[in-house]
C-alpha cells in the first residue's frame, strides 16, 4: 500500500511528467499538484482506478475494499435495473 505521495515519487523516478502522471492516475494536472504539496489522499474512484489499470494498492484504501468495488461494478452491470 503506498500513499498517493510516494507513489507520484515513484512515477517520477521513472521519467513520467506531471501530465503522464495525471493520465496514470486519472485525475487532472492540478490534482497532481494538489497530492504532492497539500498531501491529500486520493478517492475512492482514483484509487479503483490505479488498483484495476495497475494493480497499485493506495492509501487509506485496502486491497480488499477495490476488489470489492471493481466486483460490484461487474455484478451492476450484469443486472437489468
């Protein structure tokens, strides 16, 4: 599990710019900005994503709680609601 920090760090170290970041995580540039200096943690839905696209566990999320919503995501669109 990595906060959104660490792991915007750790994208860096791999060469991606800012905008590569924001793509990666699904969010806009200034969110980016916004994690790495007011510390914010991520939501809900950027965090599903980064765990379905990347298999990247984030903070304060547990790996439990994103395969239980990718799962319901799945079950919801089996149902004809």
């Amino acid at each position: 599990m990595l906060k959104v920090q660490d792991y915007i760090k750790q994208l860096e170290a791999e060469g991606l710019k800012s905008s590569d970041i924001a793509i990666k995580l699904g969010v806009s540039q200034p969110m980016v900005s916004s994690y790495r200096t007011e510390g914010f943690n991520c939501n809900l839905k950027t965090a599903t994503y980064v765990y379905r696209d990347y298999g990247v566990v984030l903070h304060p999320f547990a790996e439990e709680s994103l395969q239980f919503e990718l799962n319901k995501g799945i079950t919801n669109e089996n149902t004809n609601i």
